[in-house]
C-alpha cells in the first residue's frame, strides 16, 4: 500500500464526518439532559467585562464558559422547583424579550427629515425669545424699595447697595441675576422687565418675595442653536419618541384583564413564594 494511497484515504475519512451546524442552537453539553447550547456560550462571551478574560485564546475561554456552565447547570438542577424560582424564572424571561423588543424598535436610525420635523418643532420659536439680563434689590417693604431707588439715583453703585442691602439669595452677588425669559420669573417682575430699556431703574415692584428695585442690563433674542450641533441629542430624542410610541401602540392592544379582590397586603406573605 503506497505512500499516497495512505493519504489519500486519510483525507477522505476527515472529508466524511459531518460539519456541526453553525448556529446558536447547536448543543455543546449536556448535563442530567439539560442542553448547553452553543448560543448560550455566545451570550455568556458578551457579558464578560473583565478584560483579562476577554482577552484569552478562544479555545481556553470556550473550555472555561462550559466549565461554568456545566457547574450551572448542574446545581440548577439540584434546585427546588418552588413558586418563588417560578415567578423569578417568569420575570427574567419577559424581561428579556421586553429588552429584546426595545433594542429591535432602536435599530432604526431616525431619517434626515424627522430629524427636522423633531428640530423645527423643538426651535421654531426660539427666535421670537427676549432674554433679559438684570440685577435688583430686593427688601421687605416698598418704603425701602423707594429709598434705595433715590440712593442709587443719586450716584450710588446698583451693586454696592444690592450687596450692602438685599435680603435676596443674590445679594451676595451684587444682585445679579445673569441671563433669564420671562417665563423663568414670577408675573409682576417679568411685566417690570418687559416694559424697561437697558439701564433703566424701575420704579418698586411687589412679588410674593417682597419689594423690588430692578436695574435691567441687557436684552437679546435667544437664537437657535445650528442643527449640526444638536443632531446627536434631537436623534436620541426621536428614538425615544418612537419607543414610547410603540410601548404604548402594544400596551394600547393587549388584552388586559385584571383580577379583581387580590388583598394587597399579600404582598408581604413571602411564605407564599416556598410552596411548590
């Protein structure tokens, strides 16, 4: 028998033996026949965080995973088969496929156009927005109020009265309020505002706080920030739309039917979960 005859005949035994399928159904143990399979090894791979483990040579870590897994399995097997580890196994699946269906809705990159449908509705009226920038004084009476007004009138700093007098949180601050709209101030300051041209000292203004002198600054109209800039958040904002759109087209067609006279206090019978 030659040399070749050998080889030949070799080749065509390992040609003969059947390819294991390639897919994620494909056992690769079995304990007390309970399947191992091969899709399990593959989700078990992708929840390692460990990066030493990650980083291992593919034969040592598949040796390792089905070690776990046949030790898993194992003690799973040996588990009392109890209310409680039913209601548990039951949660972890539908949490699962619930994560499996929102990952599914996500997969869809919101198009270019509902990008801005999302940034038109969000910004079409941000350049119609006065923001003011101002300071004030505030105290508990209007006999006050008048007599700081005259003080600074009469040449004192707006800063230096807020900061000697205000009982405010921004007296310390000189009485700065930095940049706000008008919807960010109660009525009667934001009206105060409104009817002011930048340096001008009102006349006191009462709110629920007390009594306020106001020296408006400056005013601009909030502009738009360009699409550019916010597309990665208004792309996130859609994805969720969508997927809160979609809960609630599911939750709006299932067919819900709640029991009626469960005690709520049966919430607390944990004894209930040992029963088999």
């Amino acid at each position: 028998m030659t040399r070749s005859f050998l080889l030949a005949s070799a080749l065509t035994a390992v040609l003969s033996v059947p390819a294991l399928a390639q897919d994620a159904d494909q056992v690769v143990a079995t304990v007390n026949g309970q399947e191992i399979t091969l899709g399990q090894m593959i989700v078990m791979k992708q929840s390692i965080q460990d990066p030493a483990m990650a980083g291992m040579p593919a034969p040592a870590l598949w040796d390792m995973m089905l070690d776990q897994l046949v030790r898993q399995t194992a003690v799973a097997d040996a588990a009392a088969d109890t209310a409680g580890v039913r209601a548990q196994l039951e949660l972890q699946r539908r949490n699962t496929l619930a994560s499996a269906t929102v990952a599914q809705i996500a997969e869809a990159e919101p198009t270019d156009a509902e990008v801005q449908a999302s940034y038109d509705r969000l910004f079409q009226d941000a350049g119609s927005v006065t923001e003011y920038n101002a300071a004030h004084i505030l105290v508990e009476t209007e006999e006050e109020a008048t007599a700081l007004k005259a003080e600074v009138e009469g040449g004192a700093d707006f800063g230096d009265v807020a900061e000697a007098n205000s009982t405010g949180p921004s007296g310390p601050n000189r009485g700065d309020l930095g940049w706000f709209s008008a919807d960010q101030m109660v009525a009667p300051f934001a009206e105060a505002v409104a009817g002011m041209e930048p340096g001008q000292i009102s006349d006191p203004v009462q709110t629920e706080f007390g009594w306020h002198v106001i020296r408006l600054n400056e005013t601009r109209l909030r502009e738009a920030p360009p699409l550019a800039e916010v597309r990665d958040q208004i792309t996130q904002m859609v994805l969720r739309e969508k997927v809160e759109a979609e809960i609630a087209r599911l939750v709006a067609e299932a067919e819900v039917q709640k029991t009626e006279g469960v005690d709520p206090a049966l919430l607390d019978r944990a004894d209930l979960l040992e029963a088999n």
